[in-house]
C-alpha cells in the first residue's frame, strides 16, 4: 500500500519497527518506548520540510487541479488534486 499512495495518490506513509519483536510483552512496552522516543521526537519535528501549498493560476489567482508538479534531481513528479 505505501507504494501505490507514494505513485498514485502523492501520500508518503512510513512503517516504524522498534525490534525485531513483533509482539513485545506489554512489561516491555515503557523500555521500547524511552529507548526509541528522542529519535521518534526527532522524525516528527522533520515532517513537515518540503514545499506544500496551493497551485494557483499566475493571473486570475484560481486553484489548478492536475497540474503537474517537477523538482530539478527528483524522479518523481506530484500531481495537484483539486
């Protein structure tokens, strides 16, 4: 699923493994997380970098649906939706 919204619906989803426990036993649980939290912190401060916004007609202002979105070094382009 994380590549087909990566192509086709410009969604960036991520997994996050902790260990290789998949099911750690729930008295583990408080150690998973203080050993894991300043580098789960840090991940979500950098989220929001990048360009995001509108895609506006240069003249009358008004929104641009599909318009087709390319960065010079980046191989994948972004469609705007409506």
């Amino acid at each position: 699923m994380q590549d087909y919204n990566y192509v086709w619906a410009n969604c960036f989803e991520i997994t996050l493994e902790l260990s290789c426990c998949k099911y750690p036993p729930t008295s583990e649980l408080q150690q998973e997380w203080e050993n894991n939290r300043e580098s789960l912190l840090a991940f979500i401060e950098k989220v929001h970098i990048g360009v995001k916004g509108f895609v506006r007609d240069g003249v009358s202002g008004a929104g641009l649906e599909n318009a087709t979105i390319a960065v010079a070094g980046i191989a994948h382009n972004i469609t705007a939706g409506k």
